[in-house]
C-alpha cells in the first residue's frame, strides 16, 4: 500500500517535470531522472495497458529531452501520469 502511494507520488512529479520540461523550465537530468524511472516501472510491471502506456510516456520524455515536442502529446501524457497518480493516493 505504501508503495503504491509512493509510486503515485512520482507519477505526479513525472507529469509535473515532463510539463516544466516542455517550457525549458526544468533541467534536463531532472527529466532523465523521471523518463528511466518511467521506463523502469513499465519493465518492471509489463502485463497491462498501463505499464504500455507508462514506457510511452517514458519513451516520449526522453525524445522531449532532446528537443523533439509535440505540445499535444505532452499535455496529453502529463494528465494521464497526474491522474494515474491521483488515483493511486486516493485509492
């Protein structure tokens, strides 16, 4: 229960950094940080559509890192990460 709610933690911060770094506002080994721990999770629990959808947004921060954005998709994976978060820490 504990970790869940510390994943949850991190899944809003891994939305909150990939939004800081799609307006160049926070430093790029911050965003390296949460796109391996993205990456990480999703390899870690690859058995459902969610751990597919976290190597994605994984996947996508770091081509974010590099200069490649595509405002949608940003704002898209950044909700779903926030929600996905919110959901772990009240449920």
């Amino acid at each position: 229960m504990v970790l869940l709610k510390f994943l949850g933690l991190l899944d809003i911060a891994a939305a909150a950094v990939m939004v800081l770094s799609h307006f160049e506002l926070a430093p790029w080994r911050l965003g390296f940080i949460f796109a391996v721990y993205l990456i990480f999770k999703a390899i870690m629990f690859f058995h459902d559509f969610a751990s597919i959808a976290d190597m994605a947004a994984g996947l996508y921060a770091l081509v974010l890192l590099v200069g490649f954005d595509v405002t949608f998709l940003t704002y898209i994976f950044a909700i779903y990460l926030a929600q996905k978060g919110l959901f772990s820490l009240v449920g």
